[in-house]
C-alpha cells in the first residue's frame, strides 16, 4: 500500500532528510522508521477502553440498549 502526505511544509522536509541521511536511511526509510515506531508504542487497549470507545461514538452497548427498550415501551404506556 501506498501513503501519501499532502502540503508538507519545505522545512519538515528539510528536517526529516536530515533526520534519514543521520541514521544511514533514504526518506522512505526514515518515514518508515518512524511509523513503524510509533505503531509500536501503542500500547494494548483494554475492554474499557474498547468500550469508552464505543461510547464516544455513540454506538448503544446492550446494556443501555435495554434501557433504552425499557425508557421507549414506558413512554408508550
């Protein structure tokens, strides 16, 4: 797969060709490097986090689903 990064500024550049040609790597590499190191440090996410997660988007787990079947047939009543 291919990446693509638009509109990078001239000095990032700048900074990330110094950075690859320190560390004996082409631009490529270096990009590589550093996503692959970043990937690397992201540590495991727990069930709570999944959750929290899941939650922010809005997405209705089946314990609040219930609620929400209990809240909606009470209002009918």
């Amino acid at each position: 797969m291919n990446l693509s990064i638009k509109n990078t500024p001239e000095d990032l550049v700048q900074k990330l060709r110094v950075r690859a040609e320190r560390h004996h790597r082409s631009l490529q590499g270096e990009l590589m490097a550093i996503i692959e190191a970043a990937v690397a440090h992201e540590p495991e996410q727990s069930v709570f986090g999944v959750l929290a997660e899941i939650r922010m988007m809005g997405v209705a787990t089946p314990s609040e689903s219930t609620e929400m079947v209990r809240h909606d047939r009470d209002a009918r009543a």
